[in-house]
C-alpha cells in the first residue's frame, strides 16, 4: 500500500463531518522497527496534524516492531506503557467530562 493512500484512508476513519481529523492518537514505535519504517510513522503523525487531528508520536530508540510484546519488563517497555496510561488518563478523562 502506498503512503499516501494510508494516510487518506487513516483520516476517513478518524475524521469528523467535516473532514476535520477529530479523534485524539498515540502512535509508539521502535527505531529499529523492522517491519515498519519510522518515516512511515512521521509522515502519518505529520499528515494527521496537517488534517487538524492531534497525534502523539513516542519514537523508542533502539527498540523493534514487537519490543513490548517480547519483553514486556525492560526498560522502554515499561517507560513506553507508562506513557500508553498517561496519555489514556489524560485524553480519556477529557471524553469523559465531555459525555456528561
């Protein structure tokens, strides 16, 4: 699949009426990621932006495409989750209050 065409089909699926991108993301991913390429990542993180979304892009240093999954322990697999709860916490409090 071409890049472009990811990017156009990410902001259908997370965007509002008007086209707007409205859903709030977290993208985490391994520098050394051998499946998928960081400046894939990028230029989703980008483009979303560009499409009035707001996405957070965690880039690991050194860490593979699976690196939670196979050591769920280590260091940047810990710090990495912590900032999964962090962000969860923060946006999802804010659906919440929304909601009400």
């Amino acid at each position: 699949m071409q890049p472009a065409s990811l990017f156009t089909r990410f902001r259908k699926l997370c965007s509002g009426s008007n086209g707007a991108s409205s859903a709030t993301g977290l993208v985490f991913q391994g520098t050394k990621d051998q499946w998928t390429p960081v400046d894939l990542a990028e230029h989703l993180a980008a483009d979303y932006r560009r499409g009035g979304g707001s996405l957070d892009l965690l880039l690991v240093e050194g860490e593979r495409h699976t690196f939670v999954n196979e050591h769920p322990f280590a260091p940047n697999s810990v710090r990495t989750m912590e900032a999964v709860q962090a962000f969860i916490k923060k946006h999802g409090a804010r659906r919440q209050q929304a909601a009400r």
